[in-house]
C-alpha cells in the first residue's frame, strides 16, 4: 500500500513540474508578446487584433480538429494581451518620469 501512494505522490510530483513549466512557457510568451505590441506604432495594434482574429477564424473554418470554444478562449486572451500592452502604452510616459532608474 505504501508503494502505490508513493508511486502516485510520485506521478503527481512529474504533472505538478509539468505544469509549471508549461505556465512558464505561457508567461514567457505573454511577456514576449506585450513586448513586440509595445514596439507597434499607435493604431497598429487594432491592425494586430484584426489580423490575428482573421487567421484564428480561417484556421477554425478549415479544420474541424479545432473546436469554437478553445478558439474562442485564445482570442479573449490575445485581446486581453494587446488590451493590457495598449494600456501600458497610453501610461507608459506618466509612469516614466515617477519611476526610478535602476543605475
């Protein structure tokens, strides 16, 4: 009996690193992803928003493997992330000059 907990302590030890390495792996990408809006002029992150939705829906309409829902769930986060990335944008100069330096 000892065996089998361990085993499945074991086995839960494995999905609990998995699972923060794949929410890494996701927080990296979110951060990579604000980066690159932030380099965006100022109106292209509607031009970003509107492209993105066209390739998720093109690629939903041609694959029946891609369900609504989990497309759905990525489009409400990459607006969340370019919401977010716009936000910073348009406060980004107030907090600048509050801001220390780290030099």
């Amino acid at each position: 009996m000892q065996n089998l907990i361990s085993s499945i302590l074991i086995k839960m030890a494995k999905v609990d690193a998995q699972s923060k390495d794949l929410a890494a792996q996701v927080d990296a990408q979110s951060l990579l992803m604000a980066a690159m809006c932030l380099t965006l002029q100022k109106g292209e992150h509607d031009s970003l928003s509107t492209n993105i939705l066209k390739a998720i829906t093109a690629a939903t309409l041609a694959s029946k493997e891609i369900l609504r829902s989990d497309a759905d769930l990525l489009l409400m986060h990459i607006k969340r992330l370019v919401s977010i990335t716009h936000f910073v944008e348009v406060h980004a100069e107030p907090l600048a000059e509050t801001t220390p330096t780290l030099e």
